[in-house]
C-alpha cells in the first residue's frame, strides 16, 4: 500500500528566482517513520486540475539537522513544481510519503575518507544533504565538489555552501563551472567533458585514494562521469548516482521495442503488498505491471513512473519479468530479482511480485 501522510509546510522561500525550499512540520508521533540517511528523497502527492500528482523530490536538509527540507526547481509545464513555486504556501498541507531511496553510503565516525561528488543544477540538493553529513559524523574525511551551474545566480544552496567551506576549510573544497557567465579561471567555463574530466582526474581528484564518488544531474552527465571516473581507476562499486531526469536514446527505444515483443499475453498478476494478495490479469492497453496493476484497482507506491526514483521497487517471487529501462537499481539489487514495477513487462503466463520487500 502506498501510505502517505499529511504533513503541514513549516516554512517555504525562493532559494533562486526559480527554486522554492519547502520545509514540513513532521509531528512527533511520524518522526520515527520519517527518519532518513542523507541522499534520500521524499515523494509529495497533490490533486492539481483533478490530478493525482506525485512527484519525488531529493531531502536537502541533514539527518542531523532534525529537519525535512526539499528543494522544487520549476520546469516549463512542470505540474506540480509550478504549483509549489505559485500556490503553495506556509500551513498548507501535502500528502507525503516517509523518506526513501539508495543514493548514500553509510557514515563511518572512525574512518578517514575522501569523497568527491559532481552536481549539476537541482542536483544538488541530495549532494548538499550527504556532503553536510559526512563531514559532520566522519572528522577525519575529506570532500570535494565540482557543481556546474548556469550563472552565479542560479546556483542553488550557494550561501550554505559557502558556510560549509568555511566551517570546514580544511576538509572541503568547492569548483563551480558555469555555462552561461565567464570566470576568470578558463577551465571553470563550460559543461564537464572528456577534455576537463580528464585534467580533474589527472590534477584536482587523487583517484587511487578516492573512496566513494556520488554524481547527480542529467542522465548525458552522469553517464559520461561515471564513465570517465572508470578509465581512470576508480573501481565501478565506489561510483554511485542518481538521476533527476532522463530521456530515452535511440539505443533505449531500440532495446524497449525488443522487450515489448516478449510480452506475454494476459499474464496472470499476483501483487504482495501489506501481507495482502492482489489478483489481476494484464490487459493488453498497459505494457508494465504497475500500470496494469493501477488500472485494476490497486493501490502501490509509486512517483516518477520513469525507472528514476525506485519507489515502485519490488521483488519478483515466480514467473519472470523484463525490465525496459533502468537508473535506479544496484547490479546486486538486480541479481536479487528486484525490479522496478513501473518498467518491469510480464514475459511468462504467471508473474508474483512482493512489495513487502
């Protein structure tokens, strides 16, 4: 079941002229369910023009700092981030659901560790939540942030940041790339590439005593950073990210289509969820078990339906699945036969899903 709760708006504000910080009021009775590891996200849900919006947005705020803070940047015909930049307000409710997600590693107070990160934008916000955390609770580590942002204006969490690296100047170090405005400094102008990532990895980031890499941003990103960071040493498993948002490539549609034609006809649903049992036949209009399981009625956690943010996760229990996309499972998830409903096509006569995984 998908439980969400009302959560009333402690404080909002215009964190850049198109980002809003929106704080909740947790009541004392929630805040165990709503304790979170930094990199989590909450998913908010609001009927918008008779709507079911839901939307997952990355935590900003610290464990730490007993807050729950998100970070809403507007996009154009964004339903819901218009909504929270126009029309919420301090008092209103949302219906929210307790923190979620996979994009951290665990503290460790005693160890001494050197952690990078690279952001782009809104990506920030899971990032800023993490690096606060491990430099709080791990004295002896060490972070490094490249954060590409548009102007200096656009850049969200600035001020903080800069509080940060004071707090810490010894232990954190910031590079800000900018697109649209020049810097003094050449290389601090333009999008990461192969050219710049190579100099980083060559001049700015000790590869061989790097212990966990995060990045954030757009899928082309991401991809090219993970990639690069590989060439040079760093080991895949230390290399984590999280997507905010992504668009099919050509080879993606391509290998979507292959899945498609192993769909299997009228496949017979079994969902687990809440120790419940859920019965349902695919129909041929939807091509993925959690839209097939909402058109008959039942009720599952979901949020981006894009194979983003693992809030439809499950574990596939008999028959089997094939997944179209996805950016949101680790390999050894994967190998445990979670899968993310949202993407995940029935390609046998009988399938058994258990959300109470």
């Amino acid at each position: 079941m998908a439980d969400f709760f009302k959560l009333k708006v402690a404080d909002i504000y215009k964190e850049t002229k198109d980002t809003v910080v929106i704080s909740f009021d947790v009541p004392d009775n929630l805040k165990a369910q709503f304790q979170f590891k930094q990199g989590q996200h909450l998913t908010l849900r609001k009927e918008i023009n008779g709507q079911d919006i839901r939307r997952s947005y990355s935590l900003c705020s610290s464990p730490l700092d007993n807050q729950w803070k998100v970070a809403v940047k507007t996009i154009r015909q964004g339903v819901f981030s218009n909504y929270a930049f126009n029309e919420l307000k301090k008092g209103d409710e949302l219906q929210v659901m307790a923190p979620h997600g996979e994009f951290f590693v665990d503290c460790e107070p005693e160890s001494s560790k050197n952690y990078i990160a690279f952001a782009a934008g809104s990506g920030i916000t899971p990032t800023l939540s993490i690096i606060k955390t491990h430099l709080l609770q791990e004295p002896n580590s060490t972070f490094k942030l490249f954060y590409l942002n548009r102007t200096v204006k656009s850049i969200i969490f600035k001020e903080e940041i800069e509080q940060l690296k004071n707090q810490f100047f010894e232990r954190f170090q910031v590079f800000y790339f900018l697109t649209k405005e020049q810097r003094d400094i050449p290389f601090l102008n333009g999008r990461f590439d192969e050219e710049k990532l190579g100099i980083l990895t060559k001049t700015f980031i000790d590869i061989p005593d790097t212990d966990h890499a995060f990045i954030c941003g757009p899928q082309d990103m991401i991809f090219l950073i993970r990639d690069e960071l590989q060439k040079a040493g760093l080991s895949k498993d230390k290399i984590h990210y999280e997507l905010f948002f992504s668009g099919s490539s050509e080879e993606e549609n391509k290998h979507i289509a292959e899945i498609l034609e192993e769909k299997a006809d009228g496949t017979q649903v079994t969902i687990i969820d809440g120790g419940k049992e859920f019965h349902f036949i695919m129909d041929d209009d939807f091509d993925n078990i959690l839209d097939g399981a909402l058109a008959a009625g039942a009720d599952l956690p979901f949020a981006c339906k894009g194979g983003v943010c693992s809030t439809c996760k499950c574990q596939v229990v008999e028959g089997s699945v094939k997944m179209k996309v996805n950016y949101a499972l680790e390999e050894k998830e994967v190998a445990q036969n979670y899968v993310l409903s949202c993407q995940a096509v029935p390609t046998s006569e009988k399938v058994v899903v258990n959300f109470d995984v």
